[in-house]
C-alpha cells in the first residue's frame, strides 16, 4: 500500500538473495526514514513474515537518538543489528536462496498531506575488512549501512569483540541496492 495511515504499517520490504555459489551472511540492514507530520515508533523486523525482532538475535535502534526503536520513538531510520549475544550474531541465507525482510512500524498523527519515505542505506565508498560496534556497525573503521559477509574466511568469525573475520563488506556495489527505491506513503 502507499496510503499513510495511523497504526502498524509496512514501512519497506526488501528480498536479499545468494547465489548458488555460497552463502551470505547478514550482520546489518540500514532503513533509512524521512518523515513529514507523523511520529513513527515500536519498530519491528520480519524475515520471511516471521517476527525476529523480539528476540535477542537482532537489535532495532533509532539511528539519531542511538535508542531502542522497538519500544520508543524514532526519527531518520532505523538500524537492525544482529547481536553478538546470539550463537550466530548474523543472519545466513543459503546458497541458491532468498530471504524477504520486512520493516513495520507504528505511525500516529497521519492528516492530509503528511508523507512517510523509506529507504534501504546504500553506502557510497567500498570497505571490506573487520567489523567494530557503535550505533551501526563499521566496516574497516567506516560507518556502513548495510554489512555483510560472503564468508569467505575460514574460520568466519561474526563478533565484533573478537575481532570478528576479515571478511566484511558494506553495501557499496550490492547488486541491485543502488537502483533500489524509496517506498512512499502519503495521505
């Protein structure tokens, strides 16, 4: 739907697909939100329409205010971090095939004329290498939307306290991110 309505609402859908060479690995997706007359809150992730952000794999944090967007309020996105408290501490999608991950969120105060635009981050600079935590996570000491791992490394290691592989890439030249476009809603 495009029509900006007060409760949960989808803000983006996004599928993420291996190819049948090997399986990737994702650490961190990047949702970035531009917001006109309406407050966004109680964020949640799905993968595949099965709810992932109620558990302790994945972190949901306001991008501006470095707070938990599950249970307040957020403003220029949302980050989704797979935790390090987890077994994995990342997302694997197998060889040969694809996940759909699904960004909703609770909207109030929608009038006529307020819009809502989301969009997956896109990095613009290559880095590969170790990840560090912060906010988002950094890719060989760069802030980056959208991190993941072709696992190329063995043993890959996913924590970012240990330190974790060298393996790491951001989002710059994923193919398709770049042409990816902003979902609008609009009332």
């Amino acid at each position: 739907s495009t029509t900006l309505t007060d409760g949960p609402v989808k803000l983006y859908e996004v599928t993420i697909a291996a190819d049948a060479t090997g399986p990737v690995a994702i650490k961190q997706l990047q949702f970035d939100t531009t917001a006109s007359g309406v407050t966004l809150s109680n964020a949640q992730l799905y993968r595949d329409d099965v709810l992932i952000s109620d558990s302790t794999d994945i972190d949901l944090i306001d991008l501006a205010a470095a707070g938990d967007a599950e249970a307040g309020a957020f403003t220029t996105g949302v980050v989704a971090k797979w935790s390090d408290a987890t077994a994995t501490g990342e997302d694997l999608i197998p060889a040969g095939s694809s996940v759909t991950y699904t960004l909703k969120a609770t909207v109030t105060g929608a009038t006529s004329g307020d819009s809502l635009t989301t969009t997956l981050h896109y990095d613009s600079v290559a880095k590969a290498g170790v990840i560090t935590a912060g906010t988002s996570y950094s890719v060989a000491g760069t802030a980056s939307g959208f991190v993941w791992s072709d696992k190329s490394v063995s043993p890959h290691v996913s924590t970012v306290a240990g330190p974790s592989s060298t393996d790491y890439l951001n989002g710059y030249l994923v193919s398709g991110l770049a042409a990816i476009d902003s979902h609008v809603l609009s009332k």
